[in-house]
C-alpha cells in the first residue's frame, strides 16, 4: 500500500516526466530509494534527445544501482516511477538485484491511452512486471497521479504532431 512518503517520490517521478516532455523525450521519469528512505538517484526518459530507444530512467537507474550499491543494499531499495517498467527495465531491475517497485500508471493504462491517441503499438509486447521478475514486491497504479501522467502524455503527442 502507497504512503505519503511513496506519493512524494511518485510526484517527483511525474516532475521528471514533465522534463522528459519539454526535452522532447516521452513522459517517464523514475526515483532510486534507498531503504532508509534517502534519494540515491533519478532520471527521465531520453530515448528521443539521445537517439537511443534504450535510455529508460528505469534501466539507468538499474545500471547504476550495479555500479553503486551493494547487492544488500540494491534489495532494500525501492524505485519509483511515473509507468511500470517495460519488458527491458524490467528485466534489468531483477538482473541488478533491486526491490520494489512503484508505478504510477500501469502497461495496460498506458496501452489503452496511446490507441486512443491513435499511437501504434510498441515494437516491445508489453507484460506486467511480475510476469518478467516473478515474486518482487510491485505495487500500483496510483490513481491519485495517473491524470497527470495521461496529461503529459497527450502533451508529448500534441508536440510531436505539431512539430
């Protein structure tokens, strides 16, 4: 169950997808928790602005929890962020080694708004996160945020379509 310290790590998480957006990448952006609670690191999607479909923030953030944390320490820590992992992050998050995850929006929502958007479906088949790393404690979507992402991603496609 989400917390008011969850929700205050989810809310950065929809500011770093709003700084996704005005860069011109996609609205993700993701939080690294460490267990006691203190921020190690964050990042935005920046597939767009980098020409590299694989610049996640959930698969940057997993790269470096490999190269900064201890393996104990990578299992206590939590990561946020405004979508559930895709196939690749998370498949990078149970390689690492972290614990929870939290989303705002899940796979399915995201699906959903993006053919109503008229967008086509991704390259990746999409799968909920506990299909690709069985038994890791996974908690969301967060409704009380989920607008807010859906707002940025019709920002980024109206962007997109105008430019």
């Amino acid at each position: 169950m989400t917390d008011d310290a969850d929700l205050r790590h989810l809310r950065r998480c929809v500011e770093l997808a709003a700084e996704a957006v005005d860069a011109g990448d996609e609205p993700f952006g993701s939080v690294l928790v460490a267990g006691d609670g203190t921020v190690l690191a964050e990042d935005r999607n920046r597939e767009t602005s980098l020409a590299d479909q694989t610049r996640h923030p959930e698969f940057a953030l997993a790269r470096w929890a490999a190269a900064n944390m201890t393996a104990e320490q990578r299992r206590a820590a939590t990561v946020y962020t405004s979508g559930e992992h895709c196939p690749m992050c998370a498949a990078a998050h149970g390689w690492v080694g972290l614990g929870r995850i939290v989303y705002v929006v899940s796979s399915e929502q995201l699906g959903s708004w993006l053919a109503e958007l008229g967008v086509s479906a991704s390259p990746v088949r999409p799968f909920p996160v506990s299909e690709i790393v069985p038994g890791l404690p996974v908690e969301g979507p967060v409704p009380e945020l989920a607008g807010d992402v859906h707002d940025l991603h019709v920002r980024f496609r109206r962007a997109r379509a105008e430019g």
